[in-house]
C-alpha cells in the first residue's frame, strides 16, 4: 500500500490554480450542506481538509493569505463572526505549510495522526472566539475535528485521484 502511494505521488500532472480554486469552491459548497440536530456536532469542516491537504502537497501555491480569503468566505456563508473562520484556517495554513515535509513523510494512515492536532488546533481557535463571544465552550466543536481527521485519507485519495495522468483511449 505504501509503494503504490509513494508511486502516486512520483507521477501527478502538474496542478493548476484552476483546479486548486475549483476544489476548495466544492469544499466551500459541502460545508453550506444543511446538517441538522445531532449531526450538526458530526459535521467535518471539509474546506480545513482540502486547505490543510494543499498546504501539504503544495505550499508554494497555496499559503496563508489564500486561507485567509476562503475563511471570510466561509464566514460570510456561514453568517459566524466575520474573521472567525480566516482565524482558523490562517492558523490551520501556517502549520499545514510549516510541517509539510513531515506530514509527507509518513504513509496515509499515519498522516492522520499528523493531521489530527492540527484540525484540533483549528477547532481550538473556533471554541476561543466562541467562548470570547459567549462566555462559554462549545464542545462539539472537538467532535468535528475527529471527523475531520477520518476523512484525511479519502479526501487525499480523491484529490490526488484526480491529479493522476489519464491514459489516452487509443491505448486501451
């Protein structure tokens, strides 16, 4: 399993600015998803996974000003307080671009592991302005983080996936 990662990851198409907004456009669109009731604890922050994967896979294109950009974004789409979400994913860029080499270091399971604190470290911005707004922790806040860090794998997969080179038809 981890040759044929490491395999991927050698032959990947160039990627392009393009396909880095349009991926964090979707993620942005599945975090607008109407989650209700006791899933709204569940719910992942899909935009903190495809922001931390591409600060990991690409720090050069993609850095803090970008997850600046996208938390307002998410802010104004999620009516929070404005820079609540920028906070977060400034944070969250910073040390997805300062730990790259080592994230990358490790097979996709154990990435995991290396991701988990720094979702954790989001979600710990989001429940300080919280408790700064309100007085109180929200700790469902930490549940999401959890889920998050179980969808580092899949989401991986599919974006690089999805950077992967295409056989030409006339080669089947």
């Amino acid at each position: 399993m981890r040759d044929r990662i490491l395999k991927d990851q050698e032959f990947q198409l160039p990627v392009s600015r393009i396909f880095i907004a349009a991926s964090l456009l979707v993620a942005l669109l599945l975090d607008w998803l109407p989650w209700q009731g006791m899933w709204l604890a569940f719910r992942p922050d899909f935009v903190a996974l495809v922001l931390l994967y591409w600060c990991t896979h690409k720090p050069y294109h993609v850095g803090i000003s970008i997850a600046w950009t996208v938390g307002i974004l998410a802010d104004v789409a999620d009516a929070s307080l404005f820079g609540q979400h920028a906070l977060a994913y400034s944070v969250l860029a910073f040390s997805g671009i300062v730990l790259h080499r080592r994230v990358l270091m490790f097979n996709l399971h154990q990435q995991t592991l290396q991701i988990f604190p720094l979702l954790l470290l989001a979600y710990t911005v989001y429940a300080a302005v919280h408790w700064q707004l309100r007085g109180s922790i929200s700790w469902e806040y930490f549940i999401g983080s959890v889920v998050s860090a179980l969808l580092w794998a899949p989401v991986t997969i599919l974006l690089q996936a999805l950077r992967r080179p295409r056989a030409a038809t006339d080669q089947l």
